[in-house]
C-alpha cells in the first residue's frame, strides 16, 4: 500500500511540475501586494469569516505569497514557520513530524504520541488534534494565519494560548494551476504543483502534489569504522484532490481526499555536546558526525477525507464540516546519542555514556473524526451572528519498545537479551470524546464602535489504559548484576470535565484607516493523561506512579491594541499589549531519572508582553516588513518542585548538571529534586523579531528581484528548571532568494539559515548531556510557473 501512494504522490508532483510546461497558459497575475503602489489589503477568516485583518479585533498575523514561498524553500517542514511571526515558536525532537507549538511562552514539551498541547492547529476548517496529524507538510496553500490568545469561543477546547490555521487553494471554476520544482544541497528535491478547473457546468477540482527528498549527510564514526552518510535524509509523498460541487446557486459541496508518506530518519540526538558548568555546544559537537550505536529511522502515514457542505438560505448559511483522519506513525532513535556504556570496551563516547538508550514509539493506529454543524448570519445589517455544535471522537494506540543495544547479561544466568533485542514493551490505549454548543454575534453600535461577545459550553471524556507487557532489563549498578522482579501489569484511568469558555470585544474605528481594539477571553484545556510505562518511577514504587494525570487548566486574558494604515496606504502598524493567568497551569516535567513524562499542575503561570508589526512600501519595487514581540512567563506556586539533572553517572557525580534553582532535596540514589516557583516556561523566549525586505527592478516582461528574510528569537530553556547546560542563549537565521519572475514563470537561487547558524534547540535530561540543534545551512535553484 505504501508503495502504491509513494508512486502515485511521486508521479502526481513531478508531472505537475513538468508537463504542465506545454499547457498554454490561462492566466498568470502575481499577488496584489507586489504590483502598485500601497499595501493591498490582508484577509483572514480568524473569526470563522472572511473580514479584512485590521478590522478583526484580535492579535493576528497572516502569512502568505513571497514569505511562505521563501519559508518552504528547499523542502522545510511545518518547523518553518517558527519566529517567522511575533509570539509563535515551533520545535520537534522526532524531526519531520510531531511539532510543538508555543504561542506567547504557552506550549508542551511532551514527547509522548498522546501529549497535548495548547496551541492547536486548524487545518482547513478541521482540529487536528494529534501530534502526528500536525507535521502535515506544506504545499498549495492560499495562508497561514497565526491567532494568539484564547480561541475557546469559535475554535473550542485545547486553544488557550491560540491557533495555528492553515487553509488550502480550494477549485475554482477558472482554469489554471501552477507547478515548481527545486534541487539543493545534500541532494534535495522538492516538486509540488497543482492543476484545476472546471468539469462540466456545476462541478470543479484540484488536484495538488507534492514530492521532497534529501540524502543523508551525517556520518557515524565508530571504532569499527565509519558509515558515511548514515543520517538525516528522507523521503516524503502528499497530495490532496478536491471536488468543489454546486448543485445550485445556494448549494456548495466540497469533498477532500489528502493523504501523507514520510520515511526517513528520526531526529539525531548527539552525546555530550554540554559541558557541566559552561554555556553552549562544545568540541564534542560537529554538524556532520555523531557516534551511536542504536537504530534511527522514521515513517508516518495520514489519510484524510472530509466534507463541507454550505447552503445559502438568505438570511442564514449553513455549514457542515465532517473529517475523518487516520494514521499510523513509527519512530526510533538512539535516545543516549553516543556509543556504547562506561563499562564496555573498547572506548565509548562522546564523553561518558552511563547506559545505552535505544527506544522505538509506535502509533499502530490512530483515527480522529470531527464533525461541526453551524448557522451563519447573512448580510450587511447592524447584527452578525453564528452559532453551531461540534464533537469530537479519537481512538489511539500506542507501542513503546526498550532495545538492549548492548545485549543483557546476568551474572550467574548469562545472555538474557542478545544485542538489540527487545527488553522491555509497554503500551497505551486512549480513548477521547468532546463535544462542545457554542455562539457569537457582532453587534455595530454606532458606524465606528462594534462589540462582539461569544460563549461555548465544552465537555471533555477520557479513557486510558497503560500496560507494561514485557521485561527482561536486568538491575545493573557497576558490574553487580542481579534480575529486576518483573514490574509488569495494567493501569487504568478515566477524566472528564465540563467548561464554559468565552470571549468579549470590542472594536473602535477613530478614523478610516485607526481601529483601536480591547478584548478579554477565557480559555480552557481538557484534562490529559499520560502514563509511558517503559520505564516506570522505580522497582520499588507502584506502577501506577507511572500513570500521571494533568487536571484541565483555564486562563484568562485581556488583550488592548491599536491597527493603522498609513501614509496613504503604504505603511501599516499594528501593536498590541497583553496579560494573561493561567489557572492549574498543565506542565510536563520531561526526562528526569528515566525516560519518560510526568505531568503536574501548577497553581498559576502569569504572562505579558506586547506584539508589534509593521509593514512599509516607500516605492513600488520596495516592500519592508518587521514584526517583535516580548513575553515574559513566570511559574507561580511556592511549593512546586520537580526533578533536575536526570542524567546522573551511576553515582560517581549526582550533579551532572549546574542547576540554578533552590535546591529541596539533593541529588543522591536519585536526581535532586528543586523548586521551581518563579522559572519561565520552557522553550518561551522573551523576544521573538523578524523582518523581511523585498526589491525589484523591472527587466523585459518581468522583474529580477532579491527578497530576503529573517528571524531572531532570544535565550530558551529546555526544561521546567534551569540549569547553566540545558539552554540556548539565542538564534539568528536568515534566508535570501534572487530570482527573475514574469507574471508566468519564475527563476530563482535561494539559502535557508544563510549564515551557518548553529544553535541547540532542546535536550535529552535522563541519560547524560545530549542535546540536538537547528537545521544546517542549505541553497539551491528553483523552477516555476503559472498557467
């Protein structure tokens, strides 16, 4: 079967981008905002409708044309967008899929397949709920609309630190579509393209595709010898076709098939690239090389089909949106980054490697089906309104596997596991349903003052069953070897909640072109459970300690800006400032002694900051843009502690790492457990900025034009303590694209992180100083074309 897609997607995207060159072409205007003299107008659809952005009363960025054209280059995934926007960060240690989402510092660390997060991501009209379903790649959209703050009122559960909202090119009854082809470093090809038009009177369709493909280019140095380019490549397949039927005039069915393949290899964890005691990678890291000795490969595959149904009635539209997702996802990577154990030979490293840590996650299963029905007001008059029903139904399974890289030995009992076998299996069964009755209206008091007020009633289910089904893992503390009585069994749990979430706002346009907005809302996180029983807290503890459970979190936030055009049209500022309360705060306490996630609630986290963007077109070949935001997040419970310094050399130093917190109980059999009342959030950086510049000179019937982009975030911390090593005091990447472009065709040279920056973006906390880092510098060319 995957085959069958892998050749179909494959053979879809290169022909696309290929023959489509002998089609004459239809059509082929470029983008507004490139032609003219002012800024053209931005639509979003944040509020569930079509409405120009500087009239919707909410923080919101809208990414599109050149930018996302430049962010995608060369094959970057989703993880593109991250800092490209004020507030949004975007990171993943599984690679190419499972993305981590943080909007104003609020996001998740949880690595596991059931983690979730608070930032939710909307694609087409659709949650999607799972982390494997978030990684769906890039290709053949109209936008990207970033949402910060509280969505509970149209978007629902899951959303309270807001949304990242993707929308597809949808069929039109005009003829056209476009292809594009690139080649670049390591040997990257990314093809994507789509054509469509109409059938017949009353039906149209677009077919969209999509090819990418890197080598590997890391190499594995071991003393047996060396494997050249052993690591980081992939392969990846996806294509959506949609049917847009009208039956009539007041009718609209859209039915969408889209699907996924990624193989490739799982992010590569690196050993010892922290050194105790001091700040940033050391010698042990080089981009290229790595030391392990565990397996590293990883494979997803989605399926999507979808309807949405609108009828016209007048006064009132109805809108049915129905989604069914399937998946299944495997992943595994040496999680201790390195070579060997301290007690092996011949020599291990980089660095001291405690044990070897070889583990696989598997999602054999996985199926989300959405449905929403809602009633949207029609017309111009002084009232808008919508109003609909939503439920939500997921089943999910999940497989974890412990690998004895080294192989098990016993004493007086000899081998127990031969090297990379399988020690230990866990695994976990979850099942979720929500459904959620919810309304907002608009109403225009005066011609410049208009309020808009919205309530939506959640209620969340939970079924959880954890199992450890297998284990073979001896107890080994320096040699002494003795068997671990089997730790083995079941564990149930079940959660449910019910929340009204809401939101009121109100916009005041001063003048034509300055609209001053204010807005408060309430936001809600269903409960979550999580319970990875591969290793469980220790022998001598219930398996249920395993077995966490995070109570649902509410925030509250009020949010006051300002949205202007300027100088005639070619100038536009936007600013906003913000605070927020985030109550029973779900935090996930990562790695400590053992591989795994815990979840906790804090009694409170506290966050402000402001939003700033800008966007300037001093002449017509000119374009600027910029954007900044600062958030500043703090941890608030005076008794809230958790483990710090997991990693831990067998005793020989229980402070492996330089911890910057009050310390409650030192590290000694365990790691040292601290209070971390006052920290920020992890992966929250207090200033994020980006900037763009684009410049053309007219040549012949088309242009050559240079556009270059850029984005800075400041210090993150990985985890919920704060240690000197596991940390990254900034970054800086930049991208640059020159080409020649007709209203037809374009020719450009493009480079992604320009100027070689390196810097690590999370780390592994149970084993020793691993750490993983940003994507390495890439260029290449690009072909492309409009018809």
């Amino acid at each position: 079967m995957r085959t069958f897609r892998s050749t179909l997607a494959s053979g879809l995207a290169i022909a696309i981008a290929s023959t489509s060159f002998l089609i004459a072409p239809a059509y082929g205007q470029d983008e507004a905002a490139e032609e003219g003299p002012g800024l053209s107008e931005i639509v979003v659809t944040a509020q569930r409708r079509e409405e120009n952005l500087q009239d919707v009363p909410l923080s919101v960025t809208a990414v599109s044309g050149d930018k996302l054209d430049a962010i995608s280059a060369g094959g970057v995934d989703i993880r593109g967008i991250s800092g490209r926007v004020p507030s949004l960060l975007v990171e993943s240690s599984f690679g190419r899929t499972f993305p981590r989402f943080y909007i104003r510092g609020l996001g998740n660390t949880d690595f596991d397949f059931n983690a979730s997060q608070p930032v939710s991501l909307v694609y087409d009209d659709v949650v999607l709920e799972n982390p494997i379903l978030k990684g769906f790649p890039i290709f053949d959209l109209e936008r990207v609309e970033v949402l910060r703050g509280p969505q509970g009122t149209l978007f629902g559960r899951n959303t309270p630190a807001g949304i990242v909202k993707f929308d597809s090119v949808k069929p039109s009854e005009v003829a056209g579509g476009y292809g594009k082809i690139s080649y670049g470093r390591f040997n990257a090809i990314n093809a994507q393209g789509a054509v469509g038009g109409p059938l017949g009177e009353k039906v149209s369709v677009r077919l969209s595709a999509m090819y990418q493909r890197q080598d590997d280019y890391v190499d594995n140095v071991t003393p047996a010898g060396t494997t050249k380019d052993a690591f980081e490549g992939y392969e990846e397949y996806a294509a959506r076709l949609q049917f847009l039927i009208k039956p009539s005039d007041d009718l609209d069915i859209l039915l969408t098939g889209q699907f996924r393949s990624l193989d490739g290899t799982a992010r590569l964890f690196r050993a010892n690239v922290f050194t105790k005691g001091q700040r940033g990678l050391n010698s042990n890291f080089n981009r290229y090389s790595v030391s392990t000795d565990g397996q590293n490969e990883q494979t997803v595959d989605t399926q999507n089909a979808a309807a949405r149904i609108t009828y016209d009635a007048g006064p009132v539209s109805f809108i049915s949106v129905t989604s069914l997702w399937k998946g299944e996802s495997n992943s595994v990577g040496d999680v201790d980054g390195g070579l060997g154990a301290f007690f092996t030979a011949p020599a291990t490293g980089p660095g001291f490697i405690p044990f070897s840590a070889e583990t696989r996650d598997r999602v054999p299963n996985l199926k989300q089906f959405t449905q929403e029905f809602r009633i949207a007001s029609n017309g111009d008059g002084p009232l808008s309104y919508q109003a609909g029903v939503f439920y939500f139904d997921e089943t999910l399974t999940i497989r974890s596997d412990n690998y004895a890289t080294l192989g098990d030995f016993v004493g007086g009992v000899g081998l127990l596991t031969p090297p990379g076998g399988v020690n230990i299996v866990a695994s976990q069964r979850q099942e979720s349903t929500a459904w959620g009755v919810f309304g907002s209206a608009t109403f225009a008091v005066t011609d410049a003052l208009k309020l808009t007020g919205g309530i939506r009633y959640n209620d969340d289910k939970r079924d959880f069953t954890a199992s450890r089904d297998f284990d073979s893992f001896p107890f080994d503390i320096f040699g002494a070897t003795f068997p671990t009585p089997p730790l083995l069994g079941t564990v149930t749990r079940k959660t449910k909640d019910n929340n009204v979430t809401w939101d009121l706002s109100a916009n005041y346009e001063a003048t034509d072109d300055i609209n001053f907005y204010a807005r408060v809302a309430r936001g809600y996180r269903a409960p979550s459970i999580q319970g990875r029983l591969l290793f469980p807290p220790s022998t001598a503890t219930p398996l249920e300690d395993g077995v966490t459970v995070g109570d649902s979190e509410t925030i509250t936030s009020y949010e006051a800006g300002i949205k202007s055009d300027l100088l005639d049209g070619r100038a536009r500022f936007n600013l906003n400032g913000f605070y927020y309360e985030l109550k029973d705060a779900q935090l996930t306490a990562v790695g400590g002694g053992v591989n795994a996630n815990r979840l906790i609630n804090a009694d409170k986290v506290r966050g402000y900051g402001f939003e700033a963007e800008v966007e300037f077109k001093p002449v017509s070949a000119l374009l600027l843009t910029a954007g900044i935001s600062y958030n500043n997040t703090s941890i608030r419970d005076a008794g809230l502690t958790t483990a710090a310094c997991g990693a831990q050399l067998g005793g020989l130093d229980p402070s492996i790492c330089t911890i910057l917190d009050p310390i409650v109980t030192p590290a000694g059999a365990g790691p040292a457990i601290v209070n971390i009342n006052g920290n920020s959030l992890p992966q929250s950086p207090e200033w994020i900025a980006n900037w763009t510049a684009r410049y053309s000179i007219p040549v012949g019937n088309g242009e050559i034009y240079a556009y270059t982009d850029w984005a800075y975030r400041s210090k993150i911390n990985f985890f919920l303590y704060e240690s000197v090593e596991y940390q990254d005091k900034s970054m800086l990447e930049g991208g640059l694209r020159v080409g020649y472009k007709t209203d037809k065709y374009d020719f450009a040279a493009f480079g992604r992180n320009i100027t070689k920056d390196t810097s690590a973006v999370g780390g592994i906390d149970f084993n020793n100083l691993t750490g993983f880092v940003n994507e390495p510098r890439i260029w290449g060319v690009e072909a492309g074309f409009k018809f």
